[in-house]
C-alpha cells in the first residue's frame, strides 16, 4: 500500500520558532488556548481543527505490510538541550540519519510528552519521545519512542542531568549523547500518516513509532513534569480511514 508524506519543514520550523520565542499566536495544553481551541485561535492553526489526518492516535486495526528495517545512521551527538516552554528538546549536529525504503531523512531534534501522546491498543505510557527528521525537501519522518515504568534511564540520566529548569533557558550538552541511545534494542515499528502534535498540526508527516517500550524511572519522569508544570500531551485524534501498517 502506497503512502505519501509530504509537509514543508519550514513550515513546522516556522512554528517551533514562535513557540520557542513565546510570539503569539500563543497556545497551551489546557484551558481556553488548549488542544480545544487551536484550531481557532488563528486561521494558521485551523488544521487543528479540521484536519482529518491528525496526531497522535490510539494505534489499533494493524495491517500486516511486511514493513522494512528502518536503517538507522546515529553517529554524531546532541549538541544543546533547550526547554521551549512546551516541552524539553535536544538538537543534534549534522550528520544523523535514518532511511526509511530508501529515503533518506536526517535527525534534527528529539523532544519529549508526558504522558505519552499516542496510544497502543488504549494503552497510555508515562512518556514518549519524538525523534524528529526530516529529507532534502523538508518532508518529515518522527520516529516515537514509548517509556514504561521501570530502572532508571541512562541515556535520559544524562539529558536530564542538565535540563533546563525554566523556559527559554539553553543549554550546551557536556555529555556525549547519541540518538541511538534513546531506541530500543528491537526496532520493529507501526507506521501512519499524521500531522505534528502541536499548532499549527500540519499534516503529511511519517509517523514511526516503535513497538517496543523502553524502561524509564518513575523519578526521570516526574523529573520531566515537574519542569514542565503540566502534562504536554495532545489528546489522541480521530484515525478516520487511515491504515496503521506493521
């Protein structure tokens, strides 16, 4: 089954930028500018409204698509994490990618969702991660990682080490972390088409999300919500007629 993935980076770069400079339009995961009312606080948010092809989702119905291997080419590490007021996020110099049949997408930042933004099988986590990649025409791919409770995270140990407590606020990574740190051993995954999870919710982008959780404990994540104040989770969305392949 053919899927195609289309979304204009600079359009989602465009939104991370207002967020991360606190410009208006301003939105929020509650009250009169939560996930509620996106769609309507302007008309560049309307897709969050609208759209039929949203994220996240409740993963359920697979089909059995024989998906390839993604390959995944993590070699270069985080160079700074940052806290957007949303949510905390590493950005990562050049040089990461992953190919998906072929095409190949390069790793741009990883942020995190407390609890976990997509669902599988009704089933919530505490956190989720989105490794967000995108190819030489600003299409992009978002690779999500589920955390179950469990032993302390290493590679989360060591972002959290230096996560800023206040919005805004940036940081130069000391540690070297790698992207592969944050996957699981086993890298079989689903995979649909959806939109960003946060204003403007534009649509056309790769979903991946691995089937496999990966351990994080309790204190990481309460870690996490007490920076962010709040959960930083949309609620899932209609799939409407959308496959979910495995």
């Amino acid at each position: 089954m053919k899927i195609t993935f289309k979304l204009s980076l600079s359009l989602a770069l465009v939104a991370s930028s207002l967020a991360c400079a606190g410009e208006t339009p301003h939105w929020t995961y509650s009250g009169d500018e939560g996930p509620d009312n996106w769609g309507k606080l302007t008309p560049e948010y309307s897709q969050c409204g609208s759209g039929k092809n949203q994220s996240p989702i409740d993963l359920s119905g697979m089909i059995d698509a024989r998906l390839p291997a993604i390959k995944f080419a993590y070699i270069t590490a985080a160079t700074e994490i940052f806290n957007n007021g949303h949510t905390v996020q590493a950005n990562f110099a050049p040089g990461n990618s992953i190919s998906v049949s072929g095409h190949e997408f390069l790793l741009k930042q990883v942020h995190f969702h407390a609890p976990s933004e997509n669902r599988l099988n009704g089933k919530a986590f505490p956190m989720e991660a989105h490794l967000v990649h995108a190819d030489k025409d600003g299409n992009l791919a978002v690779v999500a990682v589920m955390y179950t409770e469990g032993k302390n995270n290493l590679a989360i140990a060591k972002l959290w080490s230096q996560m800023p407590a206040n919005a805004d606020d940036k940081v130069a990574l000391n540690a070297k972390f790698l992207a592969a740190e944050l996957l699981p051993k086993n890298r079989d995954y689903f995979r649909f088409n959806g939109s960003l999870t946060t204003p403007p919710c534009s649509e056309g982008v790769m979903w991946l999300v691995m089937k496999h959780p990966v351990r994080i404990g309790k204190e990481q994540v309460e870690a996490f919500s007490h920076t962010m104040h709040h959960p930083n989770n949309r609620p899932v969305q209609p799939v409407n007629a959308r496959p979910v392949l495995e």
